[in-house]
C-alpha cells in the first residue's frame, strides 16, 4: 500500500460510504485512562512499524488528516484516538476517549474518560469533541451517511456530548463515533467557525466553508509540533523514522507494554527488505506473490490473514458503450474469466478469495442471506460465453468478435500505476479476453491522485475497481459501492453511466435500486434482510460492477526478535487500514515485548 490518506489514498472508494447497523449501548472496556504507573508496572522495549511518510511534505495540522504526518496510518490509534473504534465480528463499539456510549433513537449521548491528558498539559474536554464534530460535519461531502443526518452537537458539561439527527437508523452514528478527537487549544478559532457555519446551514463546496478550508490548509504547525492525547506521543521525527514514547497521561498509557513504537519509513519494496532483515515487527503493504515468496523463510515470519470485505474487480463504462449494457454481454466477461488464476497472479496464494456467492457481497455478509436463493455462479465457461454473446447479436470473425453493429470490439482496460494488485489483475484481465478473441489493450493511469476524478467523470472504457466495501463492516455500503460510488449519472460526472431507478431484469422484474438501498439501510430488520436478498438478485443478474475476487487481508508480522508475539485476536475480521487488530491489541496491553 503507496498510502493510507483520506484525499489521495488508493483506499479511498468513494466520499460517501454506506455505514452501520444495530444499536449502540456501549461501556468501557479497557481499564483506566492514564498511566501514571506505565513505568512502574515494567513497560519497556519496541515496536517497529513500517509505514509510507514523508516529513518533506507532510506536516502537523491534523485537521487535515490526509497530509498531516501519520494521521492517516493505522498507527494514528496510538497517539490520536477517537471516541470508539468497532469489532467488526461482533458489530460492537470498543470504546476509547469514550468512557460509555448511548444511542436512544435520534439521540447519541457520548461521555469522555476522565483524567486524559493533551501533550500540551490541557485537560480532554468535551469543548475538544465538539469542536471536532463540527470540523467533521462541515467537510463532509454532501451524501456522506451519518454527517447528513447530524442536527445539534452541544457540550452538556465538561465530559459529556449530546449529538443529535434529523433521523435515526442503524450505524448512524458511525462517523461521530470515529472521529480523530483534536485539541480545541490549537484548532478552537476554526472549530468555533465551522459550528457558526453549520449552524447557519453551510454545506461542503459552499463558498462559506471554502474559506475556512483554506485558512485551515495554510497552517502546518511545524514550529508547534504535535498535540495528541494518546497512549504514545511524538518523541523524535527524523526522515526515515519516527519514534513514540508513553505518554504517562494519555489514554490507556497504562496498559501498554512497550515503551517505545518506531515507525520506519518505507514503501512495499522497502518493508520487502526491512522484513527480510528482521527490522520492523508488523507491515500493513500490500505484497505481491512475489514479495511474499521472498520473505517466507525469515524467521519468526507470520501472516496475519483474514477474509477481506472488498475486492478486485472492473467497471464498463455503458456512457462510452451502449452494448455493455445487455446483460448476456457481462455475463459473457464473467465467464470469460479464470478469476482463480487472476487472482493468484494479482495477489499470490492466500491472498485472495473466490466469492461463494456472485451476490455483490463479501462472504461475511452473504452467509446465510442467499439459502433459499438460485443464484448464478461464475466460473470459466468459454462456451457459455460464446453462446451469450452470439445470443446478444454479436459474431467471432476472423480478426475477433464483433458487436451487434458489426464494428470491432475495441476496448482499453486503465489500472493505476504503482498498484501492484490492479496493475496484475488488469493485464491478466486483458489476456485471457484477448485470447477469447476481443481486441484489448491495457494502461497504467499515474498515481496522482486524478484517477479518482477519473473514474467519476467516465474517463474510462474499462476500469480496474473495487466492488464491495472495506470501510466498514456492514451490507449498504457494498451496495453503494456497486451502483452509486462512480456512477453519478450526471452531465459532468457520469462515471459507469449505469441507470439505478428502474433496472430490468428477469428473475423480478423492473426494480428501483435506489429504494432498495435505503430500505436496506434505513428499514426495520426484515425490511433490510429482504431489500439486501433483493439487491443481491439484482447484482448477480446484471452485474453493475464484475466482481473478480475478494480480498484476503495479509498483514505481516515477526515474532520473537521484539514482540512476543502477534495476532489479532478478537479482533480477526477488523480491516488493517481501518480498525487495525494489532493497534487495537497494543492498547489493550495484550501485545507484549519478547
């Protein structure tokens, strides 16, 4: 993984990501809040991280998280916590500056930990929650799940928030919940304006919060250094590492066993190397088969692997070509396709996963919704394919196939340079349909963050994407991924140009998705399980995004030369980038030195 920022991170599908499902009633769970007793009760040795930084751009002003100095990373848990991270096994709230957390209908009630500490000297309050809420509601893009919905924020004393919504529904609270809490102490004079703002009815894009966006990405605070109130706070940044101390009055500080976390700068060829050589402890890169094969003789080497809640997969873009959108045309690619040797290829052995179900959900989500369903099953079937796409008009001549109107199927498949996984699984993608005889030519996009753009505006005729979702570990958000997330439908960002308010199909009919997909989010529990076994009909049969595999999550991990020893624990279905198990562990304490 080349970067984990919120702009520009290769892992950043979309601005508005479906979230959450079930109640919140949660308690604290992991002890005491500082750590007065850190030293006394034997913390000592490292932890070594590797991580992508870079101190000649990236700064400290952490209201903006995607260019200030590791916010971003699954490390950040470590020294800017928010008020909850999730187990995303049990769908429970782990609570962390959060002492108790209650939702009651539209209601969410937040009740801080006493006694935590800013590296400034200053108390947590709830001014520093507050005020974070409202940095966070101001930029939100406009469709974001939860920021929509947020109405009132309001301090009801020192350590207590009300948050109030215009309504409620399951994982509304989700992005209050996981907020990096900030200092009202530095960011307080922007704080006070966004909640001026949002009051007075300022949205994202609005000229209003423009300007306070650009206020805010003037400063860096590099004469300032960091503010943080976590377990570990900033002792020493240098170019290629940067280390962490216990911070004796930061959250959880008492629990943690190492008296030091060093984070070593490198990218995937770098971790390669900083593993081989037993230099760091854990790597969250994402590694081809080849990488993986080089390191597997290190000693003390261990896979940390967990079924993903996203994939790889390619969008057509129906705006540029009207033939992608006849379903037997999809179905076609699909059986076209040897996703087993695409994903061995683009991911190496335990890497990747074939879904169970061609349902637009990642197995955890499609277990037991599909029992009572036939749906279709996607394996290589070259004959099948063939009969599907003659059936739809087209004709095999001599130099390839040919659609309905008799030109050329002509197609260029665009993946991201530098994304190892993308790059494999569309030159691969390009091969196997070229030697099914369409004419494909295959093209790295750079890494400069306008893929993203791109995809939005239908700059494209095939696209190497993701399709389920990995932020957030529940049904809608696949769904928005398939249908919403690059597919604006609008003049200026039509993206796969796939309609959603009326979609045929054979097996029920002509259905709205966009309904569908509130009800899965927004309805009672049987209206949910009904419109996602719905949605999931739909998918299979017309297929708005082609789902090629699912992501086995591998971290990497080395037991026995500083760290005991590693695993996620509980915590085995909780993402890397998001919720990471290891982090979440450390704090606990239940991660210790050799």
């Amino acid at each position: 993984m080349t970067s984990q920022n919120i702009e520009l991170s290769r892992r950043r599908l979309l601005q508005t990501v479906g979230i959450g499902a079930g109640a919140v009633a949660a308690t604290g769970v992991l002890g005491a809040c500082q750590a007065e007793g850190a030293d006394d009760e034997g913390a000592s040795g490292t932890f070594a991280y590797v991580y992508p930084f870079d101190t000649t751009t990236q700064h400290y002003n952490a209201a903006i998280s995607n260019a200030a100095l590791l916010v971003a990373a699954p490390v950040a848990e470590l020294f800017l916590p928010r008020p909850a991270i999730m187990n995303w096994d049990t769908h429970e709230w782990i609570p962390q500056l959060a002492e108790t957390i209650e939702l009651d209908g539209a209601t969410l009630k937040v009740t801080l930990r006493e006694g935590i500490k800013w590296t400034d000297g200053n108390d947590l309050t709830s001014a520093d929650l507050v005020g974070s809420l409202y940095l966070q509601k101001l930029n939100a893009a406009q469709g974001t799940i939860g920021w929509d919905q947020v109405k009132t924020v309001t301090a009801d004393d020192d350590l207590t928030v009300t948050v109030t919504y215009t309504e409620a529904f399951p994982g509304v609270e989700h992005g209050v919940l996981k907020t990096q809490v900030l200092p009202h102490a530095r960011y307080g004079d922007w704080m006070d304006q966004a909640g001026e703002l949002v009051a007075a009815g300022v949205v994202q894009g609005d000229a209003e919060q423009s300007a306070l966006s650009e206020q805010i990405a003037a400063e860096d605070f590099l004469d300032d250094g960091n503010i943080t109130c976590g377990a570990y706070k900033f002792e020493e940044i240098g170019e290629t590492v940067v280390t962490f101390s216990v911070h004796s009055d930061g959250l959880f500080a008492d629990q943690v066993k190492f008296d030091t976390v060093k984070v070593q700068k490198g990218d995937n060829a770098a971790s390669v190397q900083m593993l081989l050589n037993q230099e760091v402890d854990y790597s969250t890169q994402v590694l081809g088969a080849t990488d993986r094969e080089t390191i597997s003789a290190v000693e003390g080497l261990k896979e940390i692997s967990t079924p993903g809640f996203d994939g790889i997969g390619l969008m057509l873009n129906q705006g540029r070509f009207p033939e992608f959108a006849d379903t037997r045309v999809r179905k076609a690619f699909m059986y076209v396709f040897d996703t087993e040797i695409i994903g061995e290829i683009a991911k190496g052995a335990g890497g990747y996963y074939i879904p169970a179900t061609y349902s637009g959900l990642p197995d955890p989500h499609a277990e037991g919704l599909f029992d009572d369903v036939d749906l279709e099953f996607y394996s290589t079937d070259h004959a099948k394919a063939t009969s599907l796409l003659e059936e739809a008009g087209w004709a095999k001549e001599d130099d390839g196939w040919h659609k309905p109107n008799g030109d050329l199927a002509e197609y260029e498949i665009v993946g991201v340079e530098g994304w190892t996984d993308f790059s494999l699984t569309g030159e691969q993608a390009m091969q196997q349909l070229n030697e099914f005889g369409f004419t494909i030519t295959y093209r790295n996009m750079p890494d400069d963050g306008n893929q993203w753009g791109a995809w939005g505006a239908g700059d494209f005729d095939i696209a190497v994407r993701q399709w389920a979702n990995p932020f957030v570990p529940y049904v809608y958000g696949s769904w928005q991924m398939a249908w919403f997330t690059d597919n604006a439908n609008t003049a200026d960002a039509p993206g796969m140009a796939i309609p959603t308010d009326a979609v045929e199909t054979q097996s029920v009919g002509t259905v709205n998705v966009d309904d569908l997909y509130l009800k899965s989010q927004k309805g009672d529990e049987a209206e949910q399980a009904e419109a996602n076994k719905q949605l999931g009909i739909v998918f299979n049969e017309t297929l708005p995004r082609l789902p090629l595999f699912l992501n086995q999550r591998v971290s990497f991990a080395i037991e026995g030369v500083r760290v005991k020893e590693i695993s996620a624990g509980e915590y085995e279905l909780n993402d890397v980038y998001f919720d990471n198990p290891i982090m979440v562990r450390i704090l606990e304490g239940e991660i210790e030195p050799a």
